[in-house]
C-alpha cells in the first residue's frame, strides 16, 4: 500500500491547479492557483512541513485588520503601570493606526514598516518618540507571531533612528537656595528634597506622613502619585529598588519638620497637597507654582526631574561612592547610575596618572641617586615594582629564607625554582637572580 497523500488537487475549467488540505478540522483551500500540478503538489507539501514543524499558521488569520487586532492587544495588557499604559495608547492612537489600522495585519510587511518608520523621522518627531512608536508596533505585531496569526514580525530587522542622550541640568546648593525661596512656602520642601534627597517628583506628591521619620532623619518612598488622564492615580514606587529609605541631611530635613508642624498632617495624610486639598495634579502645579518660581529665581528652562539629577551630582560632590548614589536614587544597578552619572566622579583618571608618574619618578630618581650595585639591578626593580602589593608577613621571610638556603627547587617547577601559586609566600624583595642562575648574565 503506498503512502496516503497530504491534500488533493484539482484542475479548474480555466486550466489552472487548485490545492487543497484537512488541518483541525477544517478545509483549507489554497489562496492563489497554481499554473501546473506540480506547483499544486509543491504547495501541499510545503504545508505539511509547516505543519510537522509546529510553525503552520492559518492563512486567513492574516487577513484580520490590524486596527481589530490592535484593539485584541490593548485589552490582554496587565503587566504596565497605568501611567505606562495611557501612555503607549496615546502612541498607538497617534502614530500606528492612521498608517496601519484599516490594512489586513498580511498586509503590513517589512518595507511597509521601514517606510513608516522614515517617514516618521521626515516629519520631525524627535528619534525618541519615532522609536516608541515603532517599538509599540513590535509589541503589537510580536503577539501576533505568539497568538498563530503571523509566521514572522515585519518589525524584525527595523533599525531606528539614533536617540542622542540630553545634557543633564544641574544646580548648586546656591541655585536651589533661590528656588526654594521664589516658590510658594508651601511647596518650599518639595524643592529640598527632591534636590537633597533625589525624589522624583510622583514620589514626592505620593508621600505620607507616617513615613516620615523626623528623630532619624529618614523618609520611606513607598508610594508614588500619578496622573493619568486627569485622574489621581497612586501605586508602588517604579522598580524593587525604588522602594528605599532616604537619609536627609539638615537642609531637607528641618524644611520637612517645620512643615509638618505649619500644615498639620495625621499620619496616613498626603504631606503636600492642593491648594483647595488633595491630590496634586502635576501638570497644573507645574504652571501654577513651578514655572512662575523658576522664573523669579533667573533659572531658565528648568523641569522638576532636574532637580533628581541635581541631587544625585550633590550627592557625588559630598564624596558619596557609586553604590551610595544608586542606593539613595533607587537605581535598578550602579551601573546605571555609573553610565548616566559618571563623569562626575571626580579624580579617577587623576589619581591613575599621578601614581603611574610616581612609579616613573621613583625609578628615575632611583637611577640617578643610588650607587650602582646588584641591589640596583633593572630586573630586580621590575620584579620589585611588580610585586609592590603584595603584603610582606614575618612568615613570608622565613619562607623565602628557607627557600635560599635549599639546594633541590626543582619540584617547585618555575625557571628559579620557585614557583607557587600562594602570593602571600611571596617575599617581596627577592629577586629571581638564585644561587643556580649563577652562569646566566644579568644586566
């Protein structure tokens, strides 16, 4: 008995071939017509590859539109923050779907997605927002691949446009000294303790009193306030790691006590308010206090979030380490805060070069200064400058003393004789020049 064929073929009155095939169920006929029977036979078998790969995907669930498929994705979303969210559909609303809501998700191919993504950057958006669009119509078409509708994302490949990184604004303490003083007292901590202290400012609209610690001089960022869409929104802070408390120099502290003490607040109370009571609504406060403070103290083009970036600059001034940084902004890594913050570290390079020149100036001086003699040997200074770490123990001497006065090394191995993979043994003073190397010649 021969083997059963996958699929049937069929000769239509006009000549050409049709293909067929049974997949769950379902009746499959070809899309296209073939010119001859053997492309239909081709064809099914392709199919039954695909099939037996796992990687079969039903040619009409391409033909869904993208605007009805986009709509499938937004609802199955349940792993952003709803800032986030609103965010990555106002995207969607503005960028994706006037190109590609009314074409079939088939229809949306490679060249389609690379035009768009240049015609986007002709336009004038800024490479940042290009990208975002583009990477929300990678997240669309990617559960497209999950869900079976697609064998391959058009977005695969797709290169973006470079997104240059902004220079960062900071103040000095003198600086956020008058911006404290030109905006409303009641806002005054906000800008010491976003300044001191690194809060981002949905940190500093969500905190409580009760995490307030006035004796240790400590405040708990465990709540963040955001807007979306108009409405208050308050959820966990942006990562693990910005869950942390925050030590406070006097300068943040006293403000924060003193207004506590002026405005009275119970302890599951928002610390700052609205005027007329509760929640502050970012964007309005912006205009309301903030640009009208930023502009009586002579600081131009100034945002909240810079005053985070001036804290963190504070912090490195005052001598704080990278980890210290990190630990007080709520940085995921150091090193994070070591590629945005970095160059602010002082003295690195510096403090490289001045040793690397005492090296040099030691060794010259040495040449000029001392007596020549087999203490002055080059290689035994090379060996000496290399081993210049090495801390020297009582226990090391009598090692090594031990070591030169026994005639057989040999089961050390090494070219002396003494080879051992145990640096504290390391007598930091002994050269390689043994008693047995006597007939090699040294410089």
């Amino acid at each position: 008995m021969g083997r059963r064929q996958f699929g049937s073929v069929r000769k239509l009155p006009s000549g050409r071939w049709q293909a067929s095939y049974w997949h769950l169920g379902i009746r499959h006929i070809a899309e296209i017509t073939q010119m001859t029977k053997a492309d239909a036979n081709a064809f099914l078998a392709a199919s039954e590859t695909q099939i037996r790969r796992g990687n079969w995907v039903d040619p009409w669930a391409a033909r869904m539109l993208f605007a009805d498929w986009a709509e499938e994705w937004r609802t199955s979303i349940v792993d952003l923050r709803p800032s986030t969210k609103a965010r990555d559909l106002g995207y969607l609303e503005r960028y994706v779907l006037p190109r590609f809501g009314k074409l079939e998700l088939g229809q949306v191919d490679h060249m389609a997605v690379r035009a768009w993504v240049a015609e986007l950057s002709a336009s004038g958006l800024s490479p940042a927002t290009t990208t975002k669009a583009a990477q929300i119509l990678g997240k669309i078409m990617k559960a497209a691949v999950q869900a079976g509708l697609l064998i391959k994302s058009p977005c695969d490949g797709i290169r973006l446009p470079r997104i240059e990184r902004t220079e960062m604004r900071f103040l000095d303490a003198t600086e956020v000294r008058a911006l404290a003083a030109a905006i409303d007292p009641r806002y005054k901590a906000t800008v010491l303790l976003a300044a001191y202290g690194g809060l981002r400012a949905g940190e500093l609209f969500g905190l409580r009193a009760k995490r307030i610690d006035p004796l240790r001089r400590t405040i708990t960022v465990a709540e963040t306030l955001v807007d979306v869409g108009g409405h208050p929104y308050f959820g966990p802070p942006k990562t693990r790691a910005g869950h942390r408390t925050i030590p406070l120099p006097r300068v943040a502290a006293e403000p924060l006590a003193a207004h506590l003490v002026t405005y009275g607040r119970q302890p599951d109370d928002l610390v700052f308010t609205a005027p007329e009571g509760g929640p502050v609504q970012l964007n309005l406060w912006r205009r309301r206090f903030w640009a009208p403070a930023v502009r009586a103290a002579g600081l131009a083009h100034l945002r909240p979030h810079d005053l985070r970036h001036t804290a963190v600059a504070l912090w490195i001034a005052a001598g704080a380490n990278p980890k210290e940084a990190a630990t007080r902004a709520g940085h995921t890594s150091v090193s994070f805060t070591l590629d945005r913050y970095g160059h602010l570290f002082p003295g690195s390079e510096q403090r490289l070069n001045d040793a690397l020149d005492l090296l040099a100036d030691e060794a010259e001086n040495g040449a000029d200064d001392e007596p020549d003699g087999p203490e002055n040997d080059p290689s035994a200074r090379q060996n000496s400058v290399s081993i210049a770490h090495v801390a020297r123990t009582p226990e090391s001497d009598t090692v090594s003393d031990e070591r030169s006065q026994a005639p057989d090394q040999g089961e050390h191995g090494g070219r002396c004789g003494t080879r051992t993979h145990d640096l504290s043994r390391v007598n930091p003073i002994h050269s390689c020049l043994c008693d047995d190397n006597k007939g090699r010649k040294t410089a």
